[in-house]
C-alpha cells in the first residue's frame, strides 16, 4: 500500500514544500500525485465574498508546470486534469504538451488518471457551449495525452 498527496489547496500546493516533506519522511511507500489543475496549485485564496461560503480568487499561486516538474520524482501517480477545449481539442487551461514533455522527461512509470472538471461546471450552471459532456471531456483528455506521449 503507498499513500500518495496530492496538491489540493494550502501547504500541499507549494510543491518546493511538499517535496520538502517527502525527503524528510524517505519512505518508499509515500508519494506524490501532481494534479495539473490551476486551482490545485493555489496556495492561498481570496476570502469568500459575501453570499458565498468559497472563493475560486487565487492571490498566491505556485506554477503548476514547475511544481509537476518539482513533484515528479516522488509520483506514484499524475491526475491529468481538464476542464475546457479550444476548437483544435486543445486544453485550454492547461499546456497537455509541455505537461506530457516534463513527464517523459522524468522516470516516472505510474498511473496517469484523467480528471475532466468540465462536467462538474456544467453541474453549477455554467455556459453549456463552453464545455463538453462528461464522456467528450473525458476522450477530449484522452487523445491529448495519447497525441503528446
């Protein structure tokens, strides 16, 4: 059994500190799961405005390519997050290729999940031309990892 942290919000989205705490435990069960999404590498959000109980405003971001990059070595585990494509099928929050070539770079030999959060603003309302159906999403994910790999 491995237990595995992923980047979702506070001390975990600093990757420079959760590598930190990786080399002070040295265990080989312990690792990582980088998690491309934007908001995972949020450190520190906005207080909430009034009405609301959370805030999506990050005013303290890591950089979610340098930190995948940072948290590679100890991944046992990548969750390849999406949430909307352009016209050419290419995310649009995210860099797939530059993500795929840190990747390959690294000896990573885990699971690569795919995470389409489209579905999930499509659940709050959102503009349904701007997203795709959760099974699109989620082959729209697909072909981006398969066409950079």
């Amino acid at each position: 059994m491995s237990i595995v942290i992923e980047n979702h919000g506070g001390f975990t989205s600093d990757a420079a500190w959760l590598v930190d705490l990786m080399k002070s435990i040295n265990h080989p069960n312990l690792g990582t799961l980088p998690d491309f999404g934007t908001q995972n590498f949020c450190i520190e959000k906005a207080s909430p405005k009034e009405g609301r109980i959370f805030s999506s405003d990050c005013i303290k971001q890591y950089d979610k390519y340098q930190g995948v990059e940072e948290m590679l070595p100890y991944a046992k585990g990548i969750s390849a997050k999406s949430i909307r494509f352009d016209d050419q099928g290419e995310e649009t929050n995210t860099n797939f290729e530059r993500m795929i070539k840190l990747i390959k770079a690294s000896s990573f030999e885990g699971y690569m999940s795919i995470e389409y959060e489209g579905a999930l603003m499509l659940m709050f309302g959102q503009n349904p031309s701007d997203y795709l159906a959760p099974t699109e999403g989620i082959r729209a994910t697909k072909k981006l990892i398969e066409k950079y790999l």
